[in-house]
C-alpha cells in the first residue's frame, strides 16, 4: 500500500495522540470505512425498497379511489 509521506506523517501523528501504533491506527480506520460503506450501501437498498413500496401503495390507493367514487360500488 503506498501513502504519500504527508498524509502518513499525519497518521504517525495522531496514532500516537491516540496511544496506538500506526498500524493500529490504519487497521482501525480501515474497519471503519468498511462499516461505513456497508451501512451506506444498506441505507440505499432500503431507500430503493422503500420507494418502490411507496409506488405500489400509490397505485392501490387510486384503485381504492376509483372504487370509492364508483356510483354502484
């Protein structure tokens, strides 16, 4: 893995901040995007499924509607 000695020397700096060996630190942080991705891509399934459920749900209230204003309903 190649990091560009500005951002590692930042690293350096904060992991010892922090108590912990750089590669702890990057360990860490790895972890974490990998959560973050993970819960993103989860939030977006969701919101995909969510919006195809508002779409039919829209569909079936017209057709509810439509019976609704039916004279011989």
């Amino acid at each position: 893995m190649r990091i560009e000695d500005e951002l590692l020397a930042e690293v350096a700096s904060q992991a010892k901040a922090l108590h912990m060996t750089r590669t702890e630190y990057l360990r860490r942080a790895i972890v974490e995007m990998k959560e973050k991705v993970a819960q993103d891509r989860r939030r977006q399934r969701l919101q995909e499924a969510s919006r195809k459920v508002r779409r039919e749900s829209m569909r079936v209230n017209l057709e509810f509607a439509d019976i609704e204003d039916a004279p011989d309903a």
